[in-house]
C-alpha cells in the first residue's frame, strides 16, 4: 500500500511565483540553461544548473557548481523569494495545455515504496546521470525537482480536489511556453487524513516521468539513513518529493526516431527488406501521424509513407515486444537498419512528439536520412510493463506539459 504524506513546502511568494518556476534542469542544454537565466534572472533554473553561474571553463559537475546551488537556494529564502509553510500540508497542482487539464496531488512519497516495490518502474537509470542529482539534493539539503507519478483514479481523491478547486487558489499564472499553472493547498486535517488515507489503499504508483531523479533522491535517502543509524523513518529524508497525477488526466505523446542512413540499402532495397514485416503505403508528401496502434508513418527523400505492421506482429501479447516502440525496433530498425542497442548507437536519434513531424522531416532532410513517426505508448501499456516488472525500451513515452521545478521545495 502506498504511503504518501504531506510536507512542510518551501515555496516561492506569490507575486513572482510565476518568474521563479522552470521547467525541469536536463531540459536544457548548458548554453540553453544560461540564455534562460539571462532571460529571467529569478528562474530556479540558476539552482538547478548553478553551472550557469560560471563561465565556461569550469566543469559543470565541478564541487563549486553544488556549492553554488545551495548558496543560491540559501540566497532565495534570506531575500524572501521563498518561504516555508509551517504545516504539513498536500497541494493540487493543475496545468492546462492546448485547453487540457491535468490535475495532480503535490506530496512527498516513501523511499520504502520505492524500493519494495510499490513505486513501480518502466526504465532503467544511468548512474552518471544519477550522481548529479544526488549531489545537487545532498549539498543543497532539498529536493526541488518533484517527481512525476501516476495512479489509478481514486473517488475519494477526486472528491476532495474538486471541492478544494473551488476555493482561491494560491497561484495562477501562464508560463512562457502557454502552459497555465494553478496551485491550490490542501489544508484541512480532515483532507489531509482523506487524502493520505486514499493513497494507502491504492496498491501501486507508477513512475511516469522523472526516473532518475526518483533514483537519486531515494540513493540521498538511503545515504542519510548510513549517517543516522538511529533514524526512525520519521525524517523528511525517507521521503521525495512528487506530484501524482490520475491516469485518466495523463496525455503521452510520440517519442519518435530519425536515423542517419539506410545502412548501407539503397531506397528500393529498404523498402522491399521493409515490407517483409510491414504493409507499405505512399502517401506522398502529405505528412500524417499514424491513426492507431501498429501502424508507423515514415518520411524519406520527400515522402511519407505508412507502415502497418502485419498481422502476426498485432498477436503478439508480451507487455513490452507488443509496444509499437519494439515492433519498429524488432523488426525495422534491428535487422534491416542495424540499429543494434538504440541506447548507445550513435546513428540514431530521438524526437519528442512535441516538436511536430516538422521536425521529423527537417532531421531527414539535413543530418539525418529516414525518420519515423509513432503512435504514443498508452498509459495502459504503461502500466501493464511495469506490473509485470518489466522495461520498456528507451525512449518510449513523452509527457507533456513538463512539470515546473523550484515552485514546491521539499527540505530535507
């Protein structure tokens, strides 16, 4: 049973919250990071990529750089950008994209669940992505990233989001990318205690976005738990911070491809090694994403094409060969591309649905040779791979809109 509890947040006042809050730190390149900093000298991003703080010369996992970060963190409290909440409270955050909601619970969730099992995960981590987050979370003594769970819809919970939604909320603003936030705090004991109790029941939470981060804070968590071997699970380091969202609020979008070359086929060799696991169809130069499960669209040299997989592909039933990420990668891109390990290869690249099929073609056309459009992973099948304690293969969801950093903060 999942254990999900309130916090004492540390948050940005209200007249500037909408200045402060950043989208996630690896969003960003580090001259991307800077430019956004320059751009907006309050953004949390300074905290999050104190790299941006210094020139270039010096290494962006530098000692200075996690040094810097907490003196910035410090900075923002002492200058009263932030301040902390003196109850232990939960907080509905909301966001609308293109006129659609997604309503999530902000709270902190157990290291425990996380490493029993209940926390469930669809992706492997990268320890070097890791150890910049635990040391960014250690030094800075704060989690300020939240991360992005998932559930299965609760009535209880809905009921109380509902109600409270009608009350004030405590921020509402329109971020620089279209997206509104609005966040309202839960306060109540008796809401507090529904809504804490409402997860109890709920037998499993799933990662949906924000693998390492979740990885890293429970590695500072257990970290902590070394230095304190009298610890009681009490303290706020054997938990992390998280917003949880409803499954049916949740929007995935293509995770595309685009690879550099044929390897090695000229265009009529691809297409006929192509057909043998995949109904080809020219669709010229109209670019389309595919209409549903099993079928890809494909651009090359000006056309686009669509690929149905054949119907012996559409039986399979495993929770991870079924997905339409693996049946390109299974049967196209592994025996007639060469793409062998998509995670390392260096002849393939990806493309998240948000950047459009414009972007898919612009790739084709420049750097790249052949691109490939995808039907979004479900969060059925999400759910479904990591019930079964399985993986999916790399990049195979992309969630949207992106959660914004530095607007809860839990200390630890």
């Amino acid at each position: 049973m999942a254990y999900i509890k309130p916090f004492k947040c540390v948050r940005p006042a209200k007249d500037i919250a909408g200045r402060v809050a950043a989208l996630p730190y690896d969003v960003y390149n580090r001259s991307e990071a800077k430019k956004e900093v320059e751009r907006e000298p309050l953004s949390f991003l300074k905290v999050d990529r104190a790299e941006t703080n210094f020139d270039d010369s010096v290494d962006t996992y530098d000692e200075r750089v996690y040094l810097k970060a907490k003196e910035l963190l410090c900075g923002m409290i002492d200058d009263g950008i932030y301040e902390k909440d003196e109850d232990d409270a939960f907080y509905i955050y909301e966001q609308i994209m293109d006129g659609r909601p997604q309503t999530g619970i902000v709270g902190c969730a157990s290291v425990d669940d996380y490493l029993n099992g209940v926390i469930k995960k669809h992706e492997n981590t990268r320890e070097d992505k890791e150890i910049d987050r635990i040391k960014h979370v250690d030094t800075c003594n704060a989690q300020t990233g939240p991360i992005f769970l998932a559930y299965r819809s609760n009535d209880i919970i809905n009921e109380v989001v509902k109600r409270i939604k009608n009350e004030p909320a405590i921020y509402d603003f329109t971020s620089v990318d279209g997206i509104r936030h609005i966040v309202w705090k839960i306060a109540d004991n008796d809401d507090v205690s529904a809504v804490k109790k409402a997860f109890s029941d709920i037998d499993g939470i799933y990662i949906a976005d924000g693998h390492h981060r979740a990885a890293s804070a429970v590695k500072v968590g257990l970290k902590r738990r070394g230095e304190n071997p009298g610890y009681t699970g009490e303290e706020e380091f054997n938990t992390f911070l998280s917003v949880l969202f409803p499954h049916d609020e949740l929007m995935i979008m293509d995770y595309n491809r685009t690879v550099a070359d044929l390897n090695g086929l000229s265009e009529e060799e691809f297409l006929e090694k192509v057909k043998d696991n995949f109904d080809i169809t020219d669709i010229s130069d109209k670019a389309a994403r595919p209409a549903g499960k099993g079928q890809i669209t494909m651009y090359l040299s000006d056309k686009w094409y669509t690929l149905n997989a054949k119907a012996d592909l559409l039986k399979i039933t495993d929770p991870v060969k079924s997905l339409d990420v693996s049946l390109l990668q299974d049967y196209l891109l592994g025996p007639v591309l060469g793409i062998g390990d998509p995670r390392t290869d260096k002849r393939i690249d990806f493309v998240g649905g948000i950047r459009g099929l414009e972007e898919l073609k612009r790739r084709a056309d420049s750097d790249m040779k052949v691109s490939f459009a995808m039907f979004p992973t479900s969060i059925d099948e999400l759910f479904a791979v990591a019930d079964a304690g399985m993986l999916m293969p790399p990049k195979s969801t992309w969630f949207e809109p992106k959660l914004r950093s530095g607007l809860f903060i839990h200390s630890l």
